[in-house]
C-alpha cells in the first residue's frame, strides 16, 4: 500500500507512470477528426513596409479552405497582455522577421506549405536596427512611433546616495558585461487545435502556460468576448516562460473562426519555432562596484540595457527585476540600478526562466570575483560576508522578512571537498589543461510581485466512487507542479495515490490561478489546495457523523478509502459517503493569496506591476572546470549547487528542478547564442543553435538547505527560476580564477582561445 504520509518523503511522480507508458495526451497529440491544417507566412523580412499581400494563386489552389491578411482580423489586432504592440498579422509594417503577415487554413499540410509559397509580399525594406547601439543612435530608424525613440521603458532604482558613497569607497572595481539571446528549446514546440462551436464558443486545446490569461488576449486581439472562449491545457512538452504569451492562439483562433465549425491545427517547426518564437533578452551592464578594505561592499551603480527585440511583450517586468537583482543576495548601503529597455528588430525576447535575473547574476558576481582578487581574500568568504540575512534589507531596500537561506548555502560550499580541496586539485591538472574552482552566490524573487494579485483558486471534489479528483488550475510544463498536489490532497486527507484523479488546467472546469511562472505555482495553488483540503476532511467528518453515530467529529478520521470511528474502529466507506451527498456538497474550493511588500524603493514606483518582490529562494552553485589550453574547450567536470527552497516537500521533484536548470545555465554559460546578423536570425535549428547533450553535461549535485517560510505550503518556496541563475556566474568565477577574465557569455572556444592568446572576449 502507498503511504499516506507523502511530504517530505521521496515519492515518485504521479504523472510518470501514464508519461512513461506513452499514454499522457499533450497538445501536439491531438487530431481531431476531419481537421484542417493552419500555418503563417513570416515576413522574412526584419523592417519593411507593407506594400502589398497578393493571395490570388494561394487562393486558388484545391483544398485551401481560407487566406487571411490583417483585413480579416477582428478586435484591436494586437496581442499582449500588458503592452499591446504585436499584430496578430501584419497589415502595414513588420519589426522583424518572423512577424506573421498572412494566415492559410487548408485540408492538409501538404497543401498549407504550396499556398504558402505562393502569395506575394511586396515589403519595402526599411534600415534595419540591429542592436542596442543602433537603436540608441541619435539617426536610428524608429523601429515604433514613440516620442521616446526606441526606448520602451527607462527606469532608476537608488537607495542612499550611490554617487557620493562610490567617489569615498578605497576600492572601486569597473566592468562591463553581456549576454546573448537564448532559445527556450522546448520538446514540443508550440502547437494547439480550436473549433468554433455552433453555440460561438471557441474551445481551444494549447500548449501554454496560462490558459485563463489567454482568454483575455485572444478576446481582446480578435473581438471575442472572454466567456466565450474555453481553453483546455495538458501537459506541456516543457514551457521555461517560453508558452507564457500568445505564440499559436490568436493566429489559431483566427484560423478556427473561419474553418466552418470544423477543427484547425497549428504546430510550429522547429525552425518556425527558433525564428518566431521568444526568446531571453540579451543584455549589456556596466557596473562600479565600491567596498571598504576589508571587503565590506559600500555601493553600486550599474546600467542594464536589455534588448526587447521587436516588440514589448514582458520586457519592461524583466528589465524591472534585473534592476531589483542587481546587487546580488547582499547587503549594499547604496545603489544606483539604471534601465533601459530598448527596442530592436531582433528576435522578440520575452519570459524566460530567471526572468531578467540570469543576467544581472553574471555581472554582479563577476564583480564579486574581481573584487576578491583586486582585495586578495578568498571569494567565498567575501560572499559569506556580505551575504543578505534574515532582518536585512536587501540592495533595493526591501526587509528580508521571509526565510533567508543565503549565508547557510554559501556555508554548505564551504564544507563541501570540491571546495576543501580546490587547491590539490588545480595543481594535478594535465599538460596543456588549466584547472579552476568558481562559485556563485543568486537569488530570485518569487511571484509576480506588487501590482498583481497573485491569486488561486483551488477545487476538489469527491467522486461518486469515492474518490478524490483535484482541479489543477495551472499549467503543468514538466516541473512538476501537478504531481505535487497530488501529494498535498494525500497528505492533509490522509489518503493514498490511488484513491486520486487529477484534471489538467480547463477553463470550465477550474477555476483561475494565474499562470505556470515566477516558480509561484506550487506556493500559491497549494496554499489554496490545503484550504479547500481542509474544507473537505471538516465537512467529510461531519457528515459521516450522523451515519456512524458519533455526537462530535472529532470522534471521527479519514483513514485510505473510508471514515473512521477512533475508538471503535467502525468505518464508512467514502464511496458510501459520497452516495448519501449532493453532488454539489461533494465540491471544496479554497483560495490564497500570496503576501506581498510594502517597501518601495525609491524609483520603484514607475513600474505598474511584478516588482518589488517580498518572498526569495537562495542558492549558491560550484564549479569544477577545465580548459584546453589548444582549442579553448571549456569543461565542467563537478558541479554542486545547494539551494534554499524553505521545506522541500518531495526530494526528488527537488532534485530535478535544481539539475535540470543547472543544464539549462550550463547551455548559456557555455553554447546557447541566437545570432542575428542585420535582422536575420542565423541559428535556424539545432544543427546550428548548439545546446548541450547528457554527454556534454557533469554529474550535478543537488542539496537542499531547508529553511522554514512560515508564509508557505507546508513551509516551502519556490525554486523553479533560481537554479537557473548560478551556472554562468559560476563558471565565469572558475575562468577568472584561472586567469581568463570573461565578459562576454557564452564562453565559447573561440572566445576562450582568444583571450587565453591576450584578447578582450
């Protein structure tokens, strides 16, 4: 029999054994019967004028059912759900390449790919603005009409006086640094299908991250009233914030509103996916760092430039969180944390795991390695030094009110043997083979922040049969989350797995809970389910109160199937139970809301939401690495991360996490670079666009420094985003201790080898 008692303990994943067998149903699976097929034409063009779509010969071919334009288009043509400035189709100007100008439904997709290749676009190249430079020339192309140039947002955060403070500080260090676009490179690229009913309902099945948001910004792009859009999530083939935004809905709606009632797929290549889809915004930060003698760290001023690529989507959210980072898990009395973010006609960069974060940890703990050699002290205890404690107020000024495992996870590296041993091992290295030990210190707010409710709706109900079905709300990517709700139900109803069904998000089914992000999901459904779980076990004991004659509840315990009578060991089945109530007394609902800040730091008030943040994750990663002093290959040999996550309700769900985003920082630490080169995208697909293989990738370590948050499920927080951001700082630190100072990431051979002959990477 299965335990009951599953937090905190290693169980498996409910989800593994119907996806181990191949029977779990994603989006990309369904075919509907008598299904058409949908696909866009993409501009190809990075900046151009609209001057023609002829969609005659398209038009004519045998088994194309419809070819639209942006005349066909409904509503307000723009999708977004915080900035609106990106067509669903194109009508008069595209921003880059991938824009969408046209839209074919057809019978089959043989059929789709021959009318696509016939329409004629006529598009008046305009001068294309390809980096951040070039947008920010004072003759640069406007890319949209803003007053502002090609800056979307420009914002400063300070706390103190940072200026003054730097100008006093004995030890000043300055650099900049970069980092490129990365591709999320999920197995199953974006796809869903939709049939409009006889009723005008739109029901859709999508792989996205948040199907009650969608609703909004599909109703609000096509003319649609929300309530008239259902929209069913299964699992998702991986998502890392890639799927949260429209990528396929507004293009498969539209399609589906002119398919005759019949249901429309739409799946994107890979390459379609590469070229079209979001991507990690590329960044430059320049930073001054002052600290005292002993390497008290006094102030900061640093300037982030992120590049947005064509259009808004999260860009302001992001830049808003890399200011809210940008002095790292530490204690800095004053700060001057500068932004802008800028429009390009690159790739549209959008939400990705670390969300703005990713970037500054690279910078930021560059500057703690270069400020532990410019001060010769041991880079850790630097860290530890520094390190933001429970009380403090972090570099933004926020009160680190919730648990604060920084100091504890920089103390599990400290006692770790890679650590202890670091020395022996550097000096055993190979002819022609440099050896380094680097570390990391990241955190990463949780949640959306200020300014948006970060709220959920959790239901359960008891079945006919007696079972427990559990109404997940938010979308499942593979991280988890669902599985986990499964364990919370068999917890608090002392229940075991097989007495569980679980439904996938289903916007008539569940209720709203906001999007799979921000590594909120586990926090604040499971607040949510825990309450609605509660709810139920009360009222189950109650009502079995009167079948099993007992005068008070609390004579009563849900036991696996049944309740029981404590003292004499009567029980009632609960399919018995469940008989005996109204369908609609066997539901519970809980809700919960996660808490938030009242600090503003000054200067914050210029972002309407997602910032400040109250609640953070820690971690603090190691790296074992080695370069060939040839070719300039880097090789992570050893790799440990320790991570505070507050109380760890599974291990392995835990362990998963931390490595599979050490694997995804590892890509961008050291392979994952989307170039574009005047506008056109270059690594189309992955015979180009590198990422890495288990073969590539070390053993990874995980440990967990359990912390208590007191505001959590079962005390834990969310650690979905932070992993993420320790591999590229941390590798960085190996290099630099081994005399490579690198600022450009990814720290590929070439750019090793350059620098190892005397050059700037």
């Amino acid at each position: 029999m299965l335990s009951t008692q599953t937090i905190g303990s290693r169980s498996r994943r409910f989800d593994a054994p119907e996806k181990a067998l191949g029977r779990e149903r994603f989006a990309s699976d369904e075919y509907p019967e008598s299904m058409l097929w949908a696909g866009a034409l993409r501009a190809g063009v990075p900046h151009g004028l609209v001057r023609g779509v002829d969609t005659t010969q398209a038009r004519a071919i045998p088994g194309v059912v419809a070819v639209l334009t942006a005349e066909d288009v409904p509503g307000e043509n723009r999708q977004g759900f915080i900035h609106w400035d990106m067509p669903v189709l194109c009508g008069t100007k595209v921003r880059h390449a991938g824009d969408a100008v046209a839209l074919v439904v057809a019978e089959t997709r043989q059929i789709l790919a021959e009318a696509l290749l016939a329409i004629v676009l006529d598009i008046e190249p305009l001068p294309v603005v390809d980096g951040l430079d070039a947008a920010l020339a004072p003759d640069a192309p406007l890319i949209h009409d803003l007053e502002t140039g090609n800056v979307l947002k420009q914002a400063s955060l300070r706390k103190g006086n940072a200026q003054a403070a730097l100008a006093r500080c004995p030890v000043v260090i300055e650099e900049t640094f970069f980092t490129p676009q990365q591709a999320h490179c999920f197995l199953e690229t974006e796809n869903g299908t939709a049939y409009m009913a006889e009723d005008g309902t739109l029901h859709m099945t999508v792989s996205t991250q948040a199907p009650f948001r969608d609703r909004f910004e599909i109703g609000r792009a096509l003319g649609l009233p929300p309530d008239r859009l259902h929209i069913t999530a299964p699992f998702l083939g991986g998502g890392f914030g890639g799927k949260d935004g429209s990528t396929v809905q507004c293009l498969l709606a539209l399609a589906a509103m002119h398919a005759g009632g019949r249901p429309v797929k739409m799946w994107w290549s890979r390459e379609e996916s590469m070229l079209a889809g979001y991507k990690r915004h590329a960044a430059r930060m320049h930073f001054r760092l002052g600290a005292e003698a002993d390497g008290t760290l006094t102030a900061l001023i640093c300037d982030l430039d992120y590049d947005s690529g064509a259009y808004a989507h999260l860009g302001v959210e992001i830049m808003a969180l890399g200011l809210e980072h940008s002095s790292g898990p530490y204690r800095v009395e004053h700060l001057e944390a500068n932004g802008r973010c800028i429009y390009t006609n690159n790739p549209v960069a959008g939400a990705f795991r670390g969300f703005g974060v990713a970037q500054v940890c690279f910078a930021f703990e560059g500057m703690m390695d270069r400020l532990a050699v410019r001060l010769g002290m041991d880079p850790l205890e630097l860290r530890l030094k520094n390190a933001i404690r429970q009380g403090d107020k972090n570099g933004v000024g926020v009160v680190m009110t919730g648990s604060t495992g920084m100091a504890e996870c920089l103390v599990g590296l400290q006692d770790h043997q890679f650590w202890r041993s670091r020395d022996e091992w550097v000096q055993s290295a190979p002819p022609l083979t440099r050896r380094g030990v680097g570390i990391s210190a990241v955190y990463n707010g949780m949640g959306y922040g200020r300014g948006l409710a970060d709220a959920a709706v959790a239901k359960i109900r008891l079945t006919g049969d007696g079972r427990f079905r559990v109404y997940n709300s938010v979308s499942d990517m593979g991280q988890g989350n669902s599985p986990t709700f499964v364990q919370i139900v068999c917890e608090v109803l002392n229940q075991n797995e097989s007495q569980m069904e679980l439904v996938q998000p289903d916007t008539e089914r569940s209720h709203p809970s906001g999007s799979s992000s921000a590594g909120r999901t586990t926090y604040t459904y499971g607040k949510a389910l825990i309450q609605a779980c509660e709810a139920m076990r009360d009222k189950l004991l109650h009502r079995a109160a009167m079948v099993l004659m007992a005068d008070e509840a609390s004579a009563l315990s849900l036991v696996p199937g049944a309740v029981r009578h404590t003292s004499s060991g009567r029980e009632l089945p609960l399919a018995v139970l469940a008989g005996m109530l109204h369908p609609e007394d066997r539901v519970c609902i809980g809700e919960a809301m996660m808490p938030v800040t009242h600090d503003m730091p000054d200067g914050g008030e210029s972002f309407r939401l997602g910032f400040p943040h109250l609640i953070f994750p820690y971690a603090a990663h190691l790296a074992r690495v080695e370069v060939d002093e040839l070719t300039g290959l880097v090789t992570v040999s050893d790799y440990v991360a320790f991570t505070d996550g507050g109380r760890v309700l599974n291990p392995q769900n835990f362990e998963q996490q931390v490595q599979g985003a050490v694997a995804q920082g590892l890509g961008y630490a050291l392979w994952e670079d989307c170039v574009a080169e005047n506008g056109q995208l270059q690594t189309t697909d992955f015979s180009t666009y590198v990422i890495p293989g288990s073969g590539d990738l070390p053993d990874i370590e995980s440990h967990a420094v359990e912390t208590e948050e007191e505001s959590g499920p079962f005390g834990m927080k969310g650690i979905g985003e932070v992993g993420m951001n320790g591999p590229l700082p941390a590798v960085a630190s190996a290099l630099l201790r081994m005399g490579l100072p690198m600022i450009r990431a990814p720290f590929t051979p070439e750019r090793v080898l350059k620098v190892l002959c005397g050059g700037n990477s």
